[in-house]
C-alpha cells in the first residue's frame, strides 16, 4: 500500500539532516545529506507503517501541511510497504538448479552446504552484502520507543 507522509528535515552542522515524522510516533531518522535523509525517510515510514499494519493497528492520517521556521524544511514522502517488504524479505526460497555429476560428487565428498555456496556467489556476483534497506536499518530508531 502506498502512503505520504510529511517530514521534517532539520539541517545539521555536520552536513547530515535529522528527519522527523510527527504523524508517525518515534519514526525518526537521519541522512548524510538531502538525498540519503529522503531515502531514509521512505524506509523508516513504511518500517512503521508495515509493522502498524502487521499488528492490524490504526495507522494515523497524514496532516495536510506542518509550517517550520528556516532552517527546517518540511517534504511529503512517498512511502509502499509493499515494495518495503518484498525488498526485506529474508524468507528463504526453494530454488531447483542443474549441475553437472562430477561437480556434485566433489562438492558433496568435501561437505560444502550448496545453499550457502550458491548465495555466496549470488552476492558476489551482485555486488551486494544484504538487501539493501537491511543496513540502513541499523541507523534509524525503533517506531516503539519504550
């Protein structure tokens, strides 16, 4: 489902921007500068708003317009929590795959685990360590602050 939020962006000395969601409680986090703090923002809100609708709670509306004093600026983010969970879903899926006998026999003789060899390669192969909105979560602060 698909949802827009204003945020406020707060412009930091450093460079970074804080961004809050006042409709959202406790949905805050930061970027390193306006395009990371608005990416950010799309995955904090539908982080939240996944969890609201997984726990089937009432999701807040959105207010209309907030009104800030410079140096703030307030966007309107886009946030789809279907895409959020596509893209974070670390369900593991059944994949049939051919290789050839003599491949196998070596690779079962020496005891490799076929599903960790396979991702492995996977993620060499892609350039990619974890899905990507996995490591970002580790900066943003829980939607449930107690």
């Amino acid at each position: 489902m698909k949802y827009v939020y204003p945020a406020i962006f707060t412009p930091l000395t450093s460079g970074e921007y804080d961004v809050r969601v006042p409709d959202l409680p406790g949905c805050i986090t930061c970027g390193k500068d306006m395009a990371d703090a608005i990416e950010m923002a799309q995955d904090a809100i539908a982080m939240w708003l996944s969890d609201a609708e997984d726990n089937q709670e009432v999701i807040p509306a959105p207010s209309e317009t907030l009104t800030v004093k410079s140096p703030k600026i307030v966007n309107f983010i886009v946030a789809d929590t279907d895409t959020y969970r596509r893209e974070n879903d670390n369900r593991a899926v059944k994949k049939t795959l051919s290789i050839p006998g003599w491949l196998n026999s070596k690779a079962e003789k020496a005891g490799i685990n076929f599903s960790q060899t396979l991702q492995n390669a996977l993620k060499n192969q892609l350039n990619v360590s974890e899905p990507s909105n996995l490591s970002k979560k580790k900066t943003q602060s829980s939607r449930r602050l107690s």
